[in-house]
C-alpha cells in the first residue's frame, strides 16, 4: 500500500537516507527502530511530503506522491514534538483541523478526544499547555479523522503512563481494523506489545525488516529489546 | 440528504482562502496590526488638520507612507511568517497542496495589512480629500503593501534562520527607500553630460517605492519643481500608456517576488 522506491536524502554533507527500499503492507504495524540520527523521522516525514528526497520516489497505493497532496487525507500524523499556533485555543485548533479537512463522509473518532477529557481544557491556549497534553492533543489529531495509515513518532513519549497506556490500548484496537502503522519509540516493552514487524535503520540505511517472530526466532530471545541489543551488538563489532 | 447540503461548495471552501482566514484570525488577535492601524489614523488626521490645504496633508503623507508602509509591512509579514513555523508545518501534514498553503498565508497577511491601511489612511483621505489623487494616493499604499507583503515572503524562503530573514527584510527595505535614489543620484551626477532623462524613467520601473512616488508627485502637481526631468515625468507618466505601465510594474513587483517564493517553498523541506 505505501512503497518506498529507493530513496536518498542528504542535509548539507549528511546522507540522512540512503537508498531506502521499503514496502508496507496494511494489517502491518511497523516499528522503526534505530539509534538517534539513524534518519527514522527523516523516512517518516519523507511520507508525509514535508522533506523532498533527492533520489527515488514514493508511492502511496500505487500512486506517486508528488505535489498532488490528496493522499495526505488517508495518514494520520502524531509528531515527535507536537507544535501548533501559540494563539489558538485547544477547541479552536479542532474546529480549524475539521473545517480546513472538509470530509463530510468519513464519520469524527473522537474517542480519544474523550478518552483524554480534552473538551474540559478546550479554553486553554496552545501556548499554555505542558508537553504531555500536546502529545495528547497530537494523538486526537492523528486519530481524529479515523485515516487507513497511521504514523505515530514516539507517541509515548512524554505521556503519563495512564495516558500512554489509553494510547496503546487505543492503536490495539485500531490495529484490528486492518490498517497500517508506522510506530517509531525507543521504548521496546512498548513496541513489543504493538508491532507486527520491525524496520531497523542505522546511518540511513535499512539493516533489516522483518516480522517480529521471524527476529525472534533467529536471535533466539523472546523480549525484542534483548533481540536489538544482540544486532546491536553483533553490528558494532 | 445532509450530506448533499455540506457540500454545497462556497468560494470560501477553496482551501488557500479557509487558510487566508485562519491567518488573518491569528494576526487579529496579535494586536500589532491594531497598532499600525491606530498609528497610520493619527497621523493622517494629524497631518490634515495641522496643514489648512489638504495638498501639503497629502504630501506628508505620502513621506510617511513611503518610509513607514515598507517597513511595516516587509518586517512585520517576515517575524510574522517564521513566528508561525508550526502554523505551516501542522499545514504540510494535511491533505493540502503546498502552494495552497503558502498563498492562503500571503492572502492572510496581505488582507490584513491591506485592511490596516485601508482604514487607517483611506478613510481620513476619503473625508479629507475625496478626489481622484486621494484615491491614487490609497491605491498606490495598497500596491506597495502587497508588494512588500510578495518581498517578506521571498526573504522568508530564502533563509531557514529568522535572523538572517529579517535582515534580508530589513536590506531590502533600505535598498528600495533609501539606497537606490542615492545611487541614481549618483549615477546621474556622474554621466552629467549624458541625456539620462529616459534611462531615468526606466529606472523607476526597478523599485516599487520610486513607481509610487512618481505617481503621487504627478498627482499633487510637485513635478513642476523638478525642471526638465519633471516635464519629462508628466509626459511619459501623465499619459495613458505610461500610466498603464506603472501599474503593470507594480503588478510585476507584487506577483514575481511571490511567484519566485512559491516555486521554492513548493520544494522546501520542513
């Protein structure tokens, strides 16, 4: 459903990507694993549009993205640091997001709009709210217009752990409606309980894709930390 | 049946306006447009009721108008672009075309100013001096703020650092208001012996800020005082084609710098 065709991406002297060649599947969810710069959020906003890679094209259900943006309304983005105008109110940044996608036929989740108890903080101005009730309000967001691709970069990332967990519940669910997730997190218990595969990048480079089972099996640990920390390992010596 | 009634599509569906119109929201609420407008009111009606001929108002006006309106406008839409980088990028991940979302923003920005000034200047010269000059007076404000507006865009796409936009800002401010006419100057004192008189009309055509001074100059009949090349102006701008050409400049002014900005923001990393 989402091809990456051999991508390449430099900033200045830095090869962030390079020839990344990819292909996701729905009913998959993704966990992209790597160290700190290994370019995960680069391969992510690749899809997104936001960064132009240099070399190779990406297609989203057989179709090249270019600057054709509509596919853009099937991917639900929650970023690494949720950032929006500082003016506006949590309501207001709601109603702006419904008015601005103007799908009249695909019906509102707002289960996590409640689920996080939002409406009751609607007044509050963006600029006033601390990091976990951005990540919040970013998770609503991505979930808000129910898309088939959904891409969360570390979503539990500065979420309490009540809130991570309606979170994780909530991608569990979802996961059962035949989408595709792309999950970045350091946290490995949490990508454990939610991925069905795993992508691991170093330096830009894709060192494997797999399904979870098949890396477990070959490196012989059950918890998928251990099995990372083994290629880690095994790749740094 | 709802359904049918939703889309019932209005021009204000078109997706660059809807993000004009958050834009423009988002600037009301910064009370620094607010500000613009009440400064450009005060001085405006200052500048009529201290002179007894609306003329010589005019004429202070229009000092203030050349000066101030560019640096309002580039300085302002410049801080105001990069302030809202998260406005632009929650944007990108949305199911809409890059340059919908850069010109929404530009028609955000240019009401708003457009507006500031309309009222702020337009209405004093509409009680003051309700004629054709009023008129070309608050014409030639408005060309010169989406003009500036088009210029803070380009100087926005050309530096990802803030700093360095505001300066490229600021420089081509001091460039079109202050520079320029002192380089022309000089180039005139030096090729004294040559007929310069027509490579100075073309010069004008470079710098939005000399287009609408000449206008204005021929409006409030000052050109009288500028001799040959004076008379030189009145004939060429006075008539209708070189008239038409000044506005079409200005057009070019407004449109190439957004056009340019565009074509890079459309490539743009985030």
């Amino acid at each position: 459903m989402l091809d990456i065709r051999h991508i390449s991406k430099t900033f200045g002297k830095l090869e962030v990507l390079k020839n990344v060649h990819i292909g996701f599947e729905r009913g998959q969810a993704v966990a992209i694993i790597g160290p700190n710069g290994s370019g995960k959020t680069t391969l992510i906003k690749s899809i997104l549009g936001m960064v132009v890679p240099e070399r190779g094209s990406i297609a989203f259900q057989g179709q090249t993205i270019g600057q054709d943006a509509g596919y853009r309304r099937h991917i639900g983005y929650m970023p690494q640091i949720g950032r929006y105008p500082d003016n506006m109110q949590i309501g207001q940044l709601f109603d702006m997001m419904r008015d601005l996608r103007n799908d009249t036929d695909t019906t509102l989740d707002e289960e996590l709009i409640h689920a996080y108890r939002l409406p009751d903080i609607y007044q509050k101005s963006m600029r006033t709210l601390s990091g976990g009730t951005r990540q919040k309000v970013s998770a609503a967001l991505a979930f808000l217009f129910s898309p088939p691709v959904m891409i969360l970069d570390e979503p539990t990332a500065g979420l309490d752990p009540l809130s991570a967990e309606i979170l994780k519940e909530k991608v569990q669910r979802e996961k059962q409606r035949n989408k595709l997730f792309l999950v970045t997190s350091h946290i490995m218990s949490d990508l454990e309980e939610l991925a069905t595969d795993v992508l691991y990048l170093v330096e830009g480079r894709v060192v494997f894709f797999k399904s979870l089972n098949t890396l477990k099996t070959e490196t012989g640990e059950e918890r998928l930390g251990r099995a990372i920390a083994q290629i880690m390992q095994t790749h740094a010596s | 049946m709802e359904k049918a009634e939703n889309h019932k599509a209005g021009i204000l569906d078109l997706p660059m306006l809807k993000i004009a119109k958050y834009v423009v929201y988002d600037i009301l609420r910064n009370k620094f447009v607010l500000a613009y407008l009440l400064f450009l009111l005060l001085v405006s009606m200052s500048f009529f009721n201290l002179e007894s001929d609306p003329a010589k108002g005019m004429m202070s006006l229009l000092n203030i108008i050349l000066i101030v309106l560019p640096l309002v406008s580039i300085v302002f839409a410049t801080i105001h672009l990069y302030n809202s980088y998260e406005f632009t990028e929650l944007m990108l991940a949305q199911p809409l075309r890059r340059s919908d979302i850069f010109l929404g923003q530009y028609l955000g920005m240019a009401a708003s100013l457009c507006i500031a000034f309309g009222i702020g200047v337009g209405v004093p010269v509409l009680l003051y001096e309700g004629t054709m000059r009023g008129a070309i007076l608050v014409g030639c404000g408005l060309l010169l703020t989406l003009a500036f507006v088009s210029l803070a865009f380009l100087s926005t796409v050309l530096a990802r650092d803030k700093a360095r936009g505001i300066g490229i800002a600021l420089l081509l401010w001091f460039f079109c208001t202050i520079l320029y006419d002192g380089l022309v100057l000089m180039g005139m004192f030096a090729f004294s012996d040559y007929p310069l008189e027509k490579v100075i009309i073309g010069l004008a055509f470079l710098n939005p800020v000399d287009l609408a001074r000449i206008a204005m100059l021929l409006q409030l009949d000052a050109a009288a005082l500028m001799g040959y090349t004076g008379a030189l102006f009145q004939h060429f701008f006075g008539s209708f084609w070189g008239g038409g050409l000044s506005v079409l400049a200005m057009l070019v002014w407004i449109v190439a710098p957004l056009w340019v900005a565009t074509r890079i923001f459309r490539k743009k990393d985030i």
